[in-house]
C-alpha cells in the first residue's frame, strides 16, 4: 500500500504534464514536421512544372507546383502529401503519377514550405478546398481525382465527402487521427485534447465516388488495420483495397502491385 501511495504524486504529475502539454498545442511540435522554405527557394524537378501561389480568405498564401505530362493530359491530380518535409521532397516522389496521364497539383500545408498561415483543422479543409477550386479552373470536377497520403488522406478524404470528383486515391490512410495517435501513446485518451479529428472513416461514409485504397503490409508508422477499416466503408461499387505485400510506409511506389493496381483503378474510374 505504501508503494503504491508514492505512486499517486507521481502519476498525478505526470498526467497534468500531458495535459498541459495537449491543452496549449504544444505537441504540434512533434506531430507537423514541416520544414519552411525561404521565399525565394528555386525548386528544381526533371520535368516541367508551374510554381503557384493561392490566396487563402485570410490572407494566407499557399504554395503549390503543378507538374506538367508529356503529351494532353485527361485530367488532373491533387495530391496531398504526407507530414515530413515540403514541395521541396514531395513534388519529387509525386512526379510519377504524371505518367499515368495526368497534371498534378501537389501543394504545401501551412508553415510547410512556402506556405504561409495559422494552421488547424478547418484551414486543412479549407485550403484543400482552395486547391481543387484551382483545378476546376483547368478541369471539370469529373476529370479531378485527390489523392492523399499518410497525414494528407485526412484533407483528401474531407474534400472527397464535400465536393464532386472523379475518385479518391488514399495511400497508407489512418482511421481517424486521434486512433493513429492514441496508439502511439499506449492508449491514452487523446482524443480529449487533440484538436485535429480528420475522422476519415466517418468521412468515408458520406463519399459516393470511387475510392482505392492501398496499404503495405509491413507498415510501421500506420498499421493495415487502419486500411481494412476503412476499406469496408466504401459505398461505390468500383471501390477497392490493394495490399500490398512487403509493403512499407514509404515505399509502395516501387511495388509492381502498386503500379497496376493504381493504373487499373484510374483506367476504370476515367471511364466511369
């Protein structure tokens, strides 16, 4: 009983660290590794692209690149992408998905990159609406697919349930944030603090287009399980679940699997 008493301050303590810790955001830190980009960075890609700024309604700018195909393209892209890093990585890793025929879009969140602003949840979802607002100034909403990845699935998934599209591509996806970090704090409540939701699964239900979703089997960061979830949801019947055996959090690309799963889906939803 004595032991366990000595206990007591202790914990106590240690919970009120975390609340504080949670209450006044401090774990943005830790969570959004961004990485900001002086405004005069030159980014330099293999094939040719179009830096473009968009003016959020507060008056935040949001930095994209629209990377360009060979030959006219059937649509466009919008791809949001995982947490570490900017453009600077990421329009690089992107660049493949130009081969399928398609522009494509690739922006920076706020305080990535170039971008600039107050980032929550609701400018997430807002800039994301800024973003498919500029594709539909080259596009209509049928020929626009969002794709999203790791951390961008949750302003993918958002935009795919408010605004009409040619399908939803989500590449390692989570459940809902607050699962993906509750796991990672052995089960803590976190979804008491955090202010960020981005309940894909929720979203899910409410999305009427197409979606694929693909998830590696060896994925460390967010476990398949997040993706058999969310696969079950789907309502579109060319809606499917690729796994991706061997398969990592940063590495389906590279997979044969990947590669057709992907080119079949698109085929499939071009023609839908």
């Amino acid at each position: 009983m004595t032991i366990k008493r000595k206990w007591i301050p202790i914990l106590a303590a240690f919970f009120f660290c975390v609340f504080l810790f949670l209450h006044f955001d401090a774990y943005e830190v830790f969570i959004f590794q961004d990485g900001a980009l002086p405004k005069d960075y030159k980014f330099q890609l293999q094939q040719p692209f179009e830096e473009i700024t968009m003016k959020a309604n507060d008056g935040a700018s949001i930095n994209g690149l629209l990377l360009k195909t060979k030959n006219t393209p059937k649509g466009i892209i919008l791809y949001f992408h995982g947490n570490r890093n900017n453009l600077s990585r990421w329009a690089s890793e992107c660049a493949y998905l130009t081969d399928y025929g398609y522009l494509v879009l690739v922006v920076d969140y706020r305080g990535y990159g170039k971008s600039t602003g107050i980032r929550n949840e609701a400018n997430f979802y807002a800039d994301a609406y800024l973003a498919y607002q500029h594709c539909k100034t080259l596009f209509p909403p049928e020929k626009i697919v969002a794709y999203g990845r790791s951390l961008g699935t949750g302003p993918a998934c958002w935009l795919a349930a408010n605004a009409k599209l040619q399908a939803l591509v989500l590449e390692t996806p989570y459940t809902r944030f607050t699962d993906l970090v509750e796991q990672k704090v052995l089960g803590f409540p976190m979804r008491w603090f955090l202010n960020y939701q981005f309940d894909n699964l929720n979203q899910l239900r409410n999305i009427d287009e197409p979606v694929l979703i693909v998830h590696g089997t060896n994925d460390r960061l967010i476990p398949i399980s997040h993706a058999q979830s969310l696969s079950k949801v789907c309502k579109h019947p060319y809606s499917s679940f690729l796994v991706v055996k061997g398969g990592g959090h940063n590495n389906l690309p590279t997979y044969q699997t990947y590669k057709d799963g992907l080119d079949y889906f698109l085929k499939k939803a071009d023609k839908n």
